[in-house]
C-alpha cells in the first residue's frame, strides 16, 4: 500500500454533508427532462408554460421539476406580475452544463 497516496485521496474526500449535497445535484441532473429545462434556462429566462413548450411536457411536470431544481438551488425565479420567471440559479450551474457538454462532444470525437 503506497500511504502516501492514501493519505492524498482520504484528503480528497469531503464531509458527509457536502458529499450528500453533491450527490443531490447529480441525481437532478441525471433526468432528461431537468436537463431539457437546464438547458433552456441557460438560453432565457422563461415562465413554467415557455418552458413547457419548450421541452414538450405539461406544466404541471414542468412544475414538479421545477420544484426539485429549486430545492437543489440550480434553478431561481422573480415574480413577474402573476408569472414566476426562471433563470439558472448561478453561473455554476451554466458552468457544470458546459463541462459535461464538452465532455460528451470529446466522447464522440
């Protein structure tokens, strides 16, 4: 056993909460319908029923889901008259997309 490796990659590793927190974020981006939404989000800022039509689901899904990514703190919204508007929550999020398109486009290179 090379210790000093060990001793590297159990430094690594993070509390249990922010593990926790981390895996929380990966389970809502593992869905394509919250990455449809994601990615919509990252070209406008739009209403439940843009973001409907959008992704081709019903509001009702696109609420539930909507929900689940703002509990996850990826997605935020202001209040436009009765209207809640989207947005990504940060340019994290935005970030975490990019990364994982490049990725997928370097796959299939």
């Amino acid at each position: 056993m090379d210790a000093e490796s060990v001793a590297r990659a159990q430094a690594a590793i993070h509390d249990e909460s922010t593990v926790s927190s981390l895996s929380d974020i990966f389970q809502a981006l593992c869905d394509p319908t919250r990455l449809r939404i994601l990615a919509a989000l990252a070209a406008s800022e739009l209403c439940v029923c843009d973001i409907a039509a959008v992704v081709g689901s019903s509001q009702s899904a696109v609420s539930h889901q909507l929900r689940l990514l703002r509990d996850r703190d990826l997605v935020a919204y202001r209040r436009d008259g009765k209207r809640a508007v989207y947005r990504l929550a940060d340019d994290h999020v935005r970030t975490l997309l990019e990364q994982a398109l490049d990725h997928v486009s370097e796959e299939r290179r």
